[in-house]
C-alpha cells in the first residue's frame, strides 16, 4: 500500500494531509481488540531507560546509537504481536511480516521529538497502532519546513512509505492538552506499537 494519499478535511475531522505515502484508517481495531493488546501488553515488563516506557520484539533498538546489529536480535515474536505482523503483510502493507515491533508508551506531558526512523536500520514501510488517548501527531517536511499534523484516534492505524518515510519527520510535542476544533483536549495514557522490517 505505498504511495497512497488521502485528505478527508470535510466534511468532518481528523483532516488527514496530502502526502504521498501516507496512509491513515481510523477503527482499524475495536474497542475489544483494542483492550484484548493493551491488556496483553500491560502484563509484559517494560523497559525503562528512557524517559517514556517501550517494550522491543524480535529486534532491540538501540536509541543512542540509532542501530540495529546482528546482537541484537531478539527471540521469537510473542503471539499476540506476531498475529498482527502476519495480518499487516496480508493487507499488503509488507511483503513480509515485520520482524521488529516497539511498544511505546506516553504519559500526560510525554512525546518524542520530531525524527524519520533509522534508514539504515528499516525497510521502506512503517505502520502503528494507536492505543489509549487520542493525540496529535505533527509533520514536518524536511526540504521546506512545511508542517501539518494528524489526529491519532484509538483503534487507529497510521502507515508511511515514500515520501512520508523518508522526506517527512514525525513526532509528538511534549504536553499536557491537545488543540482541537472542539478546543483544548487532555491528554491520557497513549501507547503505540510500531512494526518495521529490520535490514542489517
């Protein structure tokens, strides 16, 4: 599903940005798939040397360094997470399933700063799953500085290829609330799982 653009500004939100290569699909999950991951992946310890909480599947991430080496593969993905590979290569987001997973979790006043993933570490596809909170994700085109930024709903799924890869950043501000046409939203506990194929 590379190269794929969609813009739904009206007649109702999210409003989605032009840019090639990205796709976005609200409701991709129910809201009982959506508890059924969250709560599997709540039962499973978390990693917490950064300042946000992750869990790493079939590949560890090395976030200093930004790489991926031959040790640091992991042991086989748990089934939970494997039965979504399997399900994102069958709709055609990878010719493959994805080896590498990372579950992110963010807090009220939690982000990441604006970044295009490792292209030396990751295949051509990124795709994530919203769990939790509702937040915005911004965009920023590298050549000109052009920005825009999507509404992440939960259940949602978010997946770049082409220009969205590799010539647009992505990220999350660090904050407490999120403008909306509705006006100033809180934030609550959000987590994403992230699937990429490692190339090493």
């Amino acid at each position: 599903m590379t190269g794929n653009m969609f813009t739904s500004c009206e007649p109702a939100p999210p409003c989605i940005p032009v840019i090639p290569g990205l796709t976005y699909q609200p409701d991709t999950l129910t809201t009982v798939l959506q508890t059924e991951l969250l709560t599997w992946i709540d039962s499973q310890p978390w990693q917490t040397s950064l300042k946000r909480r992750v869990q790493h599947y079939g590949w560890r991430y090395d976030y200093h360094t930004r790489r991926v080496t031959q040790d640091m593969k992991l042991g086989p993905i748990p089934d939970p997470i494997m039965w979504w590979c399997d399900h994102l290569a069958v709709q055609g987001f990878f010719d493959r399933p994805p080896d590498q997973v990372i579950v992110n979790e963010y807090l009220p006043g939690q982000g990441i700063a604006a970044h295009v993933d490792c292209e030396l570490c990751f295949g051509e596809t990124i795709v994530s799953l919203s769990l939790g909170s509702p937040v915005l994700m911004d965009f920023t085109e590298q050549r000109n500085g052009r920005k825009s930024s999507i509404d992440l709903e939960p259940g949602s799924l978010l997946a770049l290829a082409d220009h969205a890869r590799y010539q647009w950043k992505h990220g999350i501000s660090a904050r407490l609330t999120d403008r909306t046409p509705a006006g100033r939203r809180p934030r609550a506990r959000r987590v994403s799982v992230t699937f990429r194929q490692v190339v090493v």
